[in-house]
C-alpha cells in the first residue's frame, strides 16, 4: 500500500495538534513528543528503503536474513524492556 500525500499530511498535523495540545495544557512533553515523532519518521522512513531493496531482489536468501535479523532485533529489545 502506497500512502498518498494527503494521508502522510493527516498524520502530520495529528502529531502537531498532539503537540499543540500537550503545549496548551503544560504537561512538559512537548519536546519529548517532537523527538519521537521525528525519529519514528526516519525510522519508516529507512525501514521502507531497505525493505524495498529486500523484496526486489529476489533472492530467498536476502528474505531469510532479513527475517532472521529483525526477529533477533525484536527478541533483544523485549528482553532489554523486561529488565
């Protein structure tokens, strides 16, 4: 599914209003907000690019390390979460 750039502009001015919000009732989490949306966009951002050039390939190889690494990614951030 490829998102339109009316969708992307919702979802950006959801997290400004968020922001806006948390600004008019002073709940000190403005910055903390802006960060994490910035970041959670690069993120999919470099996640879409790579998992492009993965399914263009072809290679089943390619797939299995790809699967392999992002579950070994996953287990060590639940496990660094359970501590």
């Amino acid at each position: 599914m490829i998102l339109s750039l009316t969708q992307v502009a919702i979802a950006g001015l959801l997290i400004f209003f968020s922001g806006l919000l948390a600004l008019g009732l002073k709940l000190k989490i403005t910055r903390s907000l802006w960060i994490a949306s910035l970041r959670t966009a690069l993120q999919l951002f470099m996640m879409g690019f790579l998992l492009q050039w993965v399914f263009q390939a072809e290679s089943t190889l390619v797939v299995i390390l790809m699967m392999a690494t992002m579950t070994v990614v996953a287990a060590f951030t639940a496990a660094q979460r359970s501590i």
